[in-house]
C-alpha cells in the first residue's frame, strides 16, 4: 500500500482505541450531500431505478455534463455521444491510459504529482516522465521543461489543474503554452479537472479544450463528483473525449471493466449538476476559512514554509533540514510517522514523486473544527513544544 493509505490506517486504528486524531492525510470532503442530491437517490430508489443502466452512462446525465462542460466550461461542440461515464475519475484515468498508450509510450506529468495517475500510465504500459514544479514559479507546470523532455516515445502531455498536491492553478496563458508544444508535436492532452469548483478568489479555473476547439480531437477530458459535489463514495466521474477511436474504444473498456456506474448514483450526479450551484459555493467559503486557519498556524515555525493554495483543499508545504534536526527526524519520510503517531495525519512529500522529498502535504477536507483544532496541535508539534 501507498505512504497515504499506511498513514491512514495507522489513524483509523488509533481513533478506533478513543484517540484524538487529525485527518491531515485524507482528501475526503466531510461534507454531507446535498440536500437535492440526497432526495434524488430517495427518488430514484423508490422509482425502482436499480436495475442494468446503458453501458456510457444514463441519457438523462450524460446530455446534462454535455451541457454543463459546453457552458460553464466553454468546451464548444461537446454533445452527449462525446462523454462517457466512469466510476469516479481514478476509474476515467485507467480507461483514457489504457485506450490511448502502448507498451513504452511516455506521458509527461508534473512532479509532484496524485501517485495514483503515474500508476495508471505504468498499468497501461506507458512511462511517466515527471517535470519538477518549482516554488519560485508557484508550482506552476513549466513549458520550456516539458519541450525538453519530448522524445520519439512521447505520447501525451498530462495536465492537473487545480493541482492536487500543491493547490497550484494554471493561469490561461500557461495552458496555451503548453497546448501548443502539444501541437507542435501532434500529442495527446489529457485533462484532470477533478477540483475545478474548489477555487480560492481571485483564481478562476479554464478547461483547456475550451482554448483548442481546432485541437478538440487530441485533448481528452476528466471530471469527478467526488471533490465539487462531496460525492467521493458514490464513484461518479466522466470522461469527455472527441476522438473516434477514443469513442469507440472507451465503451468497451466501460463495459468489460464496470459494466455501468451504480445507477442511483447517476441519478444522484444529474441532480447535483443540474443544481443551482449554491451547496459548492458555500463548501467553497468553508474550504476557505479551513485553509485560512491551517496556513496561519503554519506561518512564522523556522524550516516550513506552506505555499498558499489556490485551489484544492491540501496545503504543500516545504521542509528546511534545520526542522529535520530540532525535531530529531532524518526526514520529511520520518517527521510524517512521527506526526502521525500523535495523532496528525499527513502525507510525505516523495509520495507524490522524486523531485519532492523535503516536503509534506495536509489536507483541510475534514471538519472545521478538527482542522482548527488540529493545526494548534500540529504548530506545537513542529514548534518542539508539544
């Protein structure tokens, strides 16, 4: 199992025994649904809507994500034959990696990176070439580096925006620059845009097929309910792909791999999508007086300096050795165990790739309160005080 998920059972077998733990590790929103989307699951299950679904997803969904990412995305042209849908996005990464990669082919991906999008490029055969996101540039993708690691073998470019783990969020014109070394090259785009909806002002979030409707063919798509809609457990993402060999290699992948998405839980992602928005916005206030509280517990500590996020709900953080040696630990690797023996979850920076090592990702998703709680904890902690 991945650092996250050791971590992670370490803190559920602790608070199983009556301690107090901090859910730092966790990108788990602990939001309850949405009032509508609760009623439309009630709904559906009393309609007797539990039975085989149409393999892409149920009409009546699909017609409203094409809506949805054509006007509130501005993806020109999508229309229902277009989106496909998945068992959350993890499940739309596995199915566009192995549809479009061939054993050796290589995807260029940011480092740091979500571990789980490099292990479905390596499940489809391909190979991951991790580009170091720098500080100084904000953790912003860097076009000049992705240029110069294209080889014979490059098949895609892979982009994450709102970035999970460094809330960083790609400005338009970086987007464009990278479309166009994708063109120059006649490479793939995929898209993850699982935290589009969870945007600190003043950023804004753009889909980059909204920059490229000449390009919409090369550029493949992905959403999730789990993060904008607090919808994690009921596994409901989608694919939005333009391609026709994409569209007719997608359903079988779909049908050999899931046979469907859990039919109240389309019904569930059409209500919620079809929405007037409010419930998101007002998750979005809470993520931010969340992330307000961790970054002020976190500023002034010598060796730590936190990255203000701009979107997502994890804080990056970067480690100095001087930490390291006050606190007695050899490493990030070593000070996330120790953390997490007190209680504190969190998630060590190399298990997001290799360029990472001297630093550590929390996660605001869990309750205010803990999160207001736990980052006291967690300053003492670092502080040597506690």
């Amino acid at each position: 199992m991945g650092k996250i998920v050791q971590i992670r059972e370490r803190l559920m077998d602790a608070a199983a025994t009556g301690t107090r733990v901090y859910r730092f590790e966790s990108g788990d929103p602990n939001f309850s649904l949405a009032p509508h989307v609760r009623d439309a699951v009630g709904a559906a299950a009393d309609a007797g809507r539990t039975h085989y679904i149409p393999n892409n997803g149920i009409p009546e969904l699909r017609a409203a994500l094409a809506h949805k990412v054509r006007t509130r995305n501005g993806i020109a042209g999508v229309t229902t034959d277009d989106v496909f849908v998945t068992n959350g996005a993890m499940h739309a990464l596995f199915v566009t990696f192995s549809c479009l990669l061939r054993p050796g082919d290589e995807v260029i991906v940011p480092d740091p990176m979500w571990t789980e999008v490099v292990e479905n490029v390596r499940l489809a055969g391909g190979v991951p070439v991790g580009i170091p996101l720098r500080a100084e540039d904000e953790f912003a993708y860097p076009p000049e580096a992705i240029a110069r690691a294209i080889t014979p073998r490059t098949s895609a470019i892979f982009i994450n925006t709102p970035h999970n783990p460094t809330g960083a969020v790609l400005s338009e014109e970086r987007l464009r620059a990278i479309l166009n070394i994708a063109r120059e090259h006649g490479l793939w785009v995929i898209s993850d845009e699982a935290y589009e909806d969870v945007l600190f002002a003043p950023a804004t979030h753009v889909s980059v097929a909204s920059l490229a409707p000449d390009y919409a063919e090369r550029i493949v798509s992905i959403f999730s309910f789990s993060k904008s809609h607090a919808m994690s457990g009921l596994r409901t993402g989608y694919i939005v792909a333009r391609d026709p060999v994409l569209r007719d290699r997608i359903p079988k992948l779909l049908r050999c791999t899931i046979n469907g998405v859990n039919s109240l839980a389309q019904w569930a992602a059409l209500a919620a999508v079809s929405g007037d928005g409010e419930y998101v916005r007002a998750m979005g206030d809470e993520y931010q007086l969340r992330r307000d509280l961790m970054l002020e517990a976190l500023s002034g500590i010598p060796g730590v300096r936190p990255f203000v996020p701009r979107g997502t709900f994890f804080l990056w953080v970067e480690l100095d050795p001087a930490l390291y040696a006050r606190l007695g630990v050899s490493g990030a690797d070593e000070l996330s165990s120790m953390l997490a023996a007190r209680g504190i979850g969190s998630a060590p920076g190399d298990a997001f790739g290799e360029s990472c090592a001297d630093a550590i990702r929390f996660a605001f998703s869990c309750s205010t309160e803990m999160v207001r709680e736990g980052s006291a904890v967690l300053r003492a902690v670092l502080l040597g005080q506690a």
